[in-house]
C-alpha cells in the first residue's frame, strides 16, 4: 500500500533525490526528464551523480515498484493514472539557470506547465521545488489557468554531496501557498522526517530561499574578508574563527576561508535576488558587496599564488607549471559549475602560467573542464611533477594523507598555497614544503 501519488519533473540533483527519498518514505513517485539516455541508465538503476546513498535509495525504490522513471512530464501523469490512480503532488525540479543579467531563467519551468497544464488531475497540488524567484508559484498559478489545481512553494535545502541526508534529515521544511490545504497535504508529506514545519504563504516561503542562500554567501565573503585582515595584522583566522563560531547566534558552519563561493546555487541566487531588489528599487548594498568581495577574493589567490612562487605580488608566471588540487566547487562532489577552483585557474592561466590538474571526483576529460585551461591528470604526483607550486584549491580530505616528502621531491619548487587551510603546516614544512595558507599570519595553529 502507497502513500501519496507523486510525480516528480526532474532528475538532477534535486529532482532525483527528491524521487528517490519520497519513495522510501513510502510513496508511490514516478520521476520524468526529457534525457532519455539518462532515464534509461535510471530504470537499471545507474545513477551518474555523486551523492552518498543515492543509487542505493534509487535501486529500493525501483524493487519495490514505488519508484519508476520515464521520458516527459505528461508520460509520467499518465502512467502513474494507468497504474496507480490520478496523480495527487506534481514536483517541479527543472533547471533555473542565471539568466541574463542575473534574473532566475524560467524557460524550463513554464515548458512544464505548458505540457502537463491540461492533463493534471482535478485537485492536483503543482510544487515548485526549483529555486525561483519570489512571485513565481503566483506566476505558476496563473500559466495553470486551473482553479480547480492548488500551486504550492517547496524550496529545497539540499547540499550537493549529502543531499540524501540533508533530505532525510532536514533542519526545516518550508512549504508556503494561498491555499492551506494544499500546504497542508504537501507538509505532510515529510511528517515521518520529525522537522519543523514551516507553513506560511508562497511568497514568503520563495524568499525564505533566496534569504538563507544569500546570508550563507555573505558570511562566506566575510570570513575571507577577515582571513586578509588576519593576514595583515599577524592574527590567525583559526583563533578567530575558533573564538565567534561559539556563540550560538553566530556557529561553528562556513566559517572556513577558502578561494571564494561558488558552485550551482550561491552564484546565481545571490544575484537572482540581486535582480528582484532592483525591480521594487532596493539598493541590496550588503548582497552587492558580498558579491564583489567574492569576485576579489579570486585574483586574492592569483597573488597569493604569484608571491609565493616569484616572491613579490608583481612578478611574472608566464611559464610557470602550477599543479591544481582540487577542481570540484566542494569536496564529496563532481560538479564543477561555477567552481571556484576554475575560476582562479582561468586567471592563473591568463597571467601565462601552466596548469596541470587533479580532483578524485573529476576524471580526465570530464565535462567542464577546459584543457585549454588546465591538464586533468590521473593523479596528483602527476600533477605536481616539474611544478613550480602546488596549489589546493578543493577540500579532499584525501590531499591531507598524500606522500608529501615525494611530492617535494618531483616538484620543481616545494610551495604549497593551501587555500582551503586543508593541510597540516607541520607536516607539509617536514617534507620540505614551504606553506602559504589564508589568514594565519606567522602562526601556525593547527
């Protein structure tokens, strides 16, 4: 016996996670995407994202026929009617890219509403689980033109690389509609989970979104805004950081220094809401200055980097080989939009260095990387062979336990600029590293 009868549109990050925890929680999903090479690895239960416990939630779900997947929003509402009955939640997980000017792109939501808009079920609840902007489930509501079909806002707080736990697991849920009923029946959904629910209305729930995103970004740049000031006054940012984040109203999370924000959500949502600040003439300067600390904190690296491998912050790397640990936006995943790493590897490689790369998650010749830009190598003495110095850009936990005395010894130069404060001073500087890392001025506190 199934719970709920779902649809979910949708089968990236979010939209598969969301299928597949729904199942196991004991309702009966069907998941649709318009790849169908992607849909049919998916009913042999071949998941290509990296996310911990995903495939196996994916093969569960396919076993017990309370999980299936098919090719188009509208195939999917009516199998699950052949099968199980009239669809009951429809959950929008499509793509909003940054559009241009930073405005949240909606094309692919409003292809869905278009498709399924005469084939929903009579008291059919649409969610728009995709981050967009405020305004946009009103939007819905009226592309739908059905009185008769409920539009609720469920935005998801899903980290790539512990998305099924976060899912399982969450700190909230938000769900936000006119229509309490509807909000009810979607808030239901993730009773068993035992998290604060949040129920309010669909605007307010949009911009709970953007709000936590956005404050994240900001704490973000301040850290490394602080991790230069450190630098500059010989204070160490681990103290620092160490001594705020144990006040309650400020913890212990992205406290951490690094090459600046990046990856699929915080770029395009802090200047989404940059875009819907400017619509109602909101001058947004904390949001605009946080974005330009970040954009700064890019070429920061650039010249942590040149100062340690020629000694001054005006010296040349044309011809330089730098090896590049870390490309993924974040450690425990593959996915290299907007990374960070890339980003700085893209101005190193205009101030004429070489770059030779490593990540455990991104093989060579992945999508996303440019081999313009940078050589994927195998692995990372590979990567550092001949190399002037060795940048760590990602936070693999692996880099921490590599051979360190052999790494020095096939590098041109023993530097490291260790932009994530990943490695321990100590024991790089035993095997004949020197160590640069972000805010720890001459200390080193590890």
């Amino acid at each position: 016996m199934f719970g709920r009868r779902i649809v979910v549109v949708g089968a990236g990050y979010v939209g598969l996670t969301t299928a597949a925890c729904l199942a196991s929680l004991g309702h009966r999903v069907v998941c649709a995407d318009v790849d169908a090479m992607k849909i049919e690895r998916l009913r042999h239960a071949e998941v290509g994202i990296r996310e911990e416990g995903l495939a196996e939630l994916v093969g569960e779900g396919l076993a017990a026929h309370r999980l299936s997947f098919v090719v188009g929003a509208g195939i999917a509402l009516k199998e699950l009617e052949v099968d199980d009955g009239p669809a009951e939640v429809v959950f929008l997980c499509v793509p909003t890219p940054m559009g241009v000017g930073g405005v949240a792109d909606l094309g692919a939501v409003e292809a869905v509403i278009e498709e399924i808009r005469d084939d929903l079920p009579v008291g059919a609840v649409v969610v728009n689980k995709s981050t967009v902007p405020v305004g946009t489930a009103a939007r819905t509501a009226e592309m739908l033109g059905r009185s008769d079909v409920a539009v609720v806002s469920n935005p998801e707080f899903l980290r790539e690389g512990s998305a099924v736990a976060d899912f399982l697991g969450p700190d909230r849920v938000v769900v936000g509609s006119d229509d309490r009923d509807a909000a009810a029946l979607v808030a239901a959904l993730f009773t068993r989970l035992g998290a604060p629910a949040v129920l309010t209305d669909a605007a307010s729930a949009e911009m709970i979104k953007y709000a936590a995103n956005c404050f994240l970004a900001m704490k973000l740049s301040y850290v490394n805004a602080l991790a230069e000031l450190c630098e500059r006054l010989d204070a160490d940012i681990h103290a620092v950081t160490e001594g705020i984040g144990y006040d309650r109203r400020i913890g212990q999370a992205f406290l951490d220094p690094g090459p600046g924000w990046g990856g699929s959500c915080l770029p395009k949502d802090t200047h989404a809401l940059l875009q819907v600040a400017d619509s109602v003439d909101f001058e947004f300067r904390l949001l605009r200055a946080s974005i330009d600390t970040n954009t700064r904190q890019f070429q920061r690296i650039v010249d942590k980097v040149r100062t340690a491998v020629t000694g001054t912050r005006s010296g040349s790397l044309a011809r330089r080989r730098l090896a590049l640990f870390g490309l993924a936006f974040k450690a425990g995943t593959d996915d290299v939009r907007d990374s960070p790493a890339l980003r700085v590897a893209a101005l190193l490689r205009q101030a004429g260095a070489e770059l030779a790369g490593h990540d455990p998650a991104v093989a060579p010749g992945a999508p996303g990387i440019d081999p313009a830009v940078v050589t994927l190598c195998a692995d990372p003495y590979e990567a550092a062979r001949g190399a002037d110095a060795v940048v760590v850009l990602t936070e693999w936990p692996e880099y921490r336990t590599l051979d360190w005395a052999r790494l020095a010894g096939l590098a041109a130069r023993p530097v490291v600029v260790d932009t994530r404060n990943l490695l321990d001073p100590a024991v790089v500087g035993l095997a004949g590293f020197a160590w640069s890392g972000l805010g720890a001025g001459q200390h080193v506190s590890r």
